[in-house]
C-alpha cells in the first residue's frame, strides 16, 4: 500500500499558511536569551494545622531557562547531584514536605 503526498490544500488552509508566513517575515525577533531576574518565583506557604508554620521557597536563576535553583530557608535542595530543578520537581518537593494528616472523623 502506497500512500499519497497532499499537493493541493484547502483554500482556507493556503491562506492561513500565507498569512502566518508573511507574519514571520514581517515581524521582529525577539533579542535571545531573554535576561530573567536573579529571583524567578517566590512561593509563601503557611501552615496552621498544628501551630503556625512559615515556609518561604526561592526558586533563583540557574543555566537553563526551564529550571530553577530552590532554596528554602538558605539551604539549596538538590536533585541527585544537579542544583537545577524544574517546576513540576519543586512542587512535589513542596508537597512531599507537608504530609497528609490522618482525619479525626
């Protein structure tokens, strides 16, 4: 069975690939990398289940743009032996710091 290459798309297809090319060439790039700040995100946690608990997570720049380095409480957390965390990473560390608690029901 062989398959068949499309030569001819929709008009309204065409169309819209023309005026997304034509936008592209167009528009300006945007100046790469982008300088992001030294603090990226600061997450606030406060806990009143058993006595008031503060936390404060930094998450800082690090050499990726989709990572960060989190601090909390002055100490860097490290996954394995890497500083860099990504976002998903940092909020199952801040989930897995605050257990769940049995009901009393």
């Amino acid at each position: 069975m062989s398959y068949r290459k499309r030569t001819k798309g929709s008009k309204k297809y065409n169309a819209m690939r023309a005026a997304r090319l034509r936008q592209i060439a167009e528009g300006t790039a945007p100046d790469y990398p982008i300088d992001l700040p030294e603090l990226r995100r600061r997450i606030t946690i406060e806990d009143f289940d058993f006595g008031y608990v503060k936390e404060v997570v930094e998450l800082r720049k690090s050499n990726r743009i989709d990572s960060y380095r989190m601090i909390v409480d002055g100490t860097v957390i490290k996954r394995g032996d890497t500083e860099r965390i990504g976002w998903a990473r940092a909020l199952e560390k801040i989930r897995m710091a605050f257990p769940r608690v049995k009901s009393l029901r």
